[in-house]
C-alpha cells in the first residue's frame, strides 16, 4: 500500500493559546503543523520551505503577518497564505489582498 502525502502547514502567531488549538485541530484532521511566534522566528527557519500552507495573523509583536508576506514574496515563494486576525477592517483587507 502507498503512503499518502502529509500536509505541513506553519502557523505564525504570538498567542500560544490559538497556536496550540489550531495545532491540535490541524493534528485531527491528519495534518502536521508548526507554530511560531513571529515572522522574525519563522523567517530564521532553514526548513521553512516545507509548508504547503501558512496561517498568518495579521497583527504580531514584531513583522506584521503581512509584511512576512511581502519579504516571502520578495524571496519567491508561491506557498499560500491565510490569514487569521481579530483586525477585519478594510485597511487591513486591502494590505492582504495587495497579493492576490
């Protein structure tokens, strides 16, 4: 029987608590995760590039979720993004959606 593909998805956000719950409902459905609590510690990750996914919040302490993005973006990568915020207004969609 052939192995299936795992799914690796980083998650970047500085509250511990919705990384864990994210981590776990990730876990459930059969898929790995990494978390990190900053744009500045994912972006020190040699292995980052093994993510099918990322989830970004948008407001970190340091690198917003969106100016990871953009220095992702400048780097190359096509690795797709959502983005997890409580900050919905449409400053903050239009700064997202810059890259679709």
């Amino acid at each position: 029987m052939g192995r299936e593909a795992v799914l690796n998805v980083g998650i970047v956000d500085d509250d511990v608590n919705l990384c864990r719950s994210l981590g776990r409902l990730l876990r459930a459905a059969g898929i790995h995760s990494v978390a990190y609590s900053s744009g500045e510690i994912f972006l020190a990750d040699e292995q980052r590039s093994r993510f099918h996914c990322l989830l970004l919040d948008v407001q970190l302490g340091g690198m917003s979720g969106i100016e990871l993005e953009r220095q992702l973006a400048s780097e190359g990568s096509t690795t797709p993004i959502i983005y997890i915020t409580a900050q919905d207004g449409p400053t903050v969609r239009a700064e997202a959606q810059a890259f679709w």
